[in-house]
C-alpha cells in the first residue's frame, strides 16, 4: 500500500513545536526599520575580524583541522585545557545536540518558562517530554523548589539560562549548586555573560560535577550572530560525547578565523559591551519614568512589564512599527497576564526612536 509523504516522517515531527524566525524575512525587507527584537548586536565585525576572515578564505579549498590553537585559547580563558572545548556552529548547534546526546523518547527534559523558545522544540524533535516551570510571580527568578520537585527518574537533562532569557535574570550560585547535586546532566547557558564582567564563569563547576556542562556563544557580546560561533565547555568525556554528535566541519575556516581574531582583541568586545550597557541604563530609567516596569537587564535585551498600561502585547509592538518603524520581541503572557515585550539595544538612532515611541505611547 503506498503511503502518503507525511506518514514516512517520524511521528513527532508534525507534534514539535517550530522556532519561527519569520521576523526575520520582515526586517531584512525592512532596513529602515529599527531592529530591536531578537538580542543581536549592531555593531559590525572590525576590519580586524573582517581582515582574518578574508584572508583564510584563500584556502577555502581545503578540510579545517581540528583548531587546536583556538581551543587552546579559549580553554585558558576558563584555565581549562583544548580537551575541555568543543567548537560549534552557534549555540543553537549545542542546543541541538545536547538533546540527542542525552534525550531518548519519553524522556524528560526540565527548564523555566519564559525561556528561549528554540529549545523545546529540539527536544520534542527527539520525542521528549518538556516540562516547564513557571518561573516565581514576583521577582521572575527561576522558581528552584518547584523544578527540583518536577525531577522524576525520567528526568534525564535540566536546563540553566545564566542571565535567564528573556528576564535577564541570574540564579544565585547556592541554587545553581543544588541543580548540580542532583546529578542530573545540567546545561549552564552562558550566552550572556560577557555583558557582566564582573561576574564569575561557573565553569569551575566541570571539575566537580561532570554531568554539568556550558554553552557559550559570540551571537552576542561579541556580534558574530550571522557568522555563527559558538562552543561546549565540559569534562574530556563530556566534549569527545558532544564532538561525536556534531557534524564533522561543523564550524567553517571563516567563522573560527573570526572568533580568534576577536579574541587576540579583546578591546573590540569591550566597546560593544559598553554601547550595550550605556543603553540599558538609558532604557530602564526612561521606562521607570513612565510608570512601566523594566526588569533590569544582564544581557542585550530588557524585558518589560507594561501590563499596568492596559495594552497588549500585540498592540504595542504593532504601534511601535506604525509610529516608529521598531521592531519589538513579543512576549508571551507570563502569569496570564498580557502587556509583556523585550527590547534589545540598536544603534543609537534606532535607540532613540524607541525612546521617542514609548514617550509618546505611554505617556
């Protein structure tokens, strides 16, 4: 009996959700229009980076090899050695991965809600189950008591956003330590912590619990989000697991000359955190001022209440593109209420004409 395309497919396919980068297509279509909503950096690549990258692509011919001397470096960063590093694609490729390394269907999966929203459904595309924790009513700190009960012999990975995302909020060490005595694998994702320079790494964490391992991406602080860099941090045995899962020539020559290049020049880095966190001060005390209630922000993007105001979040980032031409993050309802949205900072003339939309709107 001949069967239909759909049904060749693994049943979990159609039940999965989809990250839906649709917004995308719009500000692309859209370059007048202010990009505010999905945590890239605006600044670009320095000539140095763009220098590095131009130059390893005359040998764009051949097989990259295993980048010992990048990872080198990126291990003494966290005094850890090229055994400890595991290159890949951005991120989302760890977020990838880690599911299929740990998650057999019927398996569970444990992390907060709000969160971000690509990873369940690379769970779900392993037939897992997500169980997701609301995080606390009054503060949006993840709700530690309530993901510690959720824990059942079919919990096989558990997830740590450090700064959360979209609250911007961190955990405190004490209840990051109670996940890890759990002895459950634990992502600790690490995206954002370049905007926090005097916060420490929790990868000393490796050494005394080996199921824990952390993502890091140079999406961000170091604004590589189109050229796609990211890599593991974990025990030799964690990182030979992840190398295995990840497709050979994952990252590219280009990418990794980019990410050494920043690296050797750390000062890039520096200028953007600081155009980052100048901003973000500017935004919550402008917000503050305006009776709503920005949470304040530990990464590239501030999430905010404005449920007092009586709009929907649907109204407000649809008044922000009709007076302002901005792009706004939409937030789901949190606690059932409506009226949440994220910004992330742009350029300066982009900054400003969010300052000027929410004085007129909320004013």
């Amino acid at each position: 009996m001949k069967k239909e395309l759909k049904d060749w497919f693994v049943p979990w396919l159609s039940t999965a959700r989809e990250y839906n980068v649709g917004i995308l297509d719009k500000a692309w279509a859209n370059p007048d229009h202010g990009r505010l909503m999905l945590n890239e950096n605006p600044m670009p690549p320095s000539d140095k980076v763009i220098e590095a990258v131009v130059e390893t692509m005359k040998n764009g011919n051949r097989y990259p090899d295993s980048y010992k001397r990048l990872r080198t470096k990126i291990g003494e960063m966290y005094d850890l050695g090229p055994d400890n590093v595991a290159l890949c694609n951005g991120s989302s490729d760890t977020i990838d991965a880690m599911m299929r390394v740990f998650l057999q269907p019927g398996d569970e999966f444990i992390l907060s809600t709000p969160t971000f929203e690509l990873f369940p459904p690379r769970a779900e595309l392993c037939n897992a189950k997500v169980i997701q924790i609301p995080v606390r009513k009054d503060d949006l700190q993840y709700d530690v008591d309530a993901m510690l009960n959720a824990i059942t012999d079919r919990t096989k990975l558990i997830l740590i956003i450090n700064p959360n995302n979209p609250t911007g909020v961190f955990i405190d060490d004490a209840d990051l330590k109670r996940f890890c005595d759990t002895g459950i694998p634990i992502c600790v994702d690490e995206a954002y912590r370049d905007y926090n320079p005097d916060v420490p790494t929790s990868a000393p964490l490796i050494h005394k619990y080996p199921q824990v391992f952390l993502s890091v991406t140079f999406s961000k602080a170091h604004g590589f989000a189109g050229i796609r860099f990211g890599f593991v941090l974990g025990t030799e045995e964690m990182i030979k697991a992840f190398n295995t899962m990840f497709l050979p020539w994952n990252v590219s020559l280009m990418s990794a000359a980019a990410a050494e290049a920043i690296i050797d020049n750390p000062e890039e880095i520096t200028a953007k955190v600081e155009h980052n966190n100048r901003w973000m001060k500017i935004f919550e005390d402008e917000l503050t001022k305006l009776g709503l209630k920005p949470y304040t922000a530990h990464g590239n993007y501030m999430l905010v209440d404005a449920t007092m105001s009586g709009k929907t979040t649907a109204e407000i980032l649809e008044a922000a593109l009709d007076m302002e031409k901005v792009y706004l993050k939409k937030i789901g309802e949190i606690h059932g209420k409506t009226g949440f949205f994220r910004v992330t900072p742009g350029l300066d003339e982009e900054n400003e004409r969010f300052l000027k939309f929410i004085r007129a709107y909320f004013a």
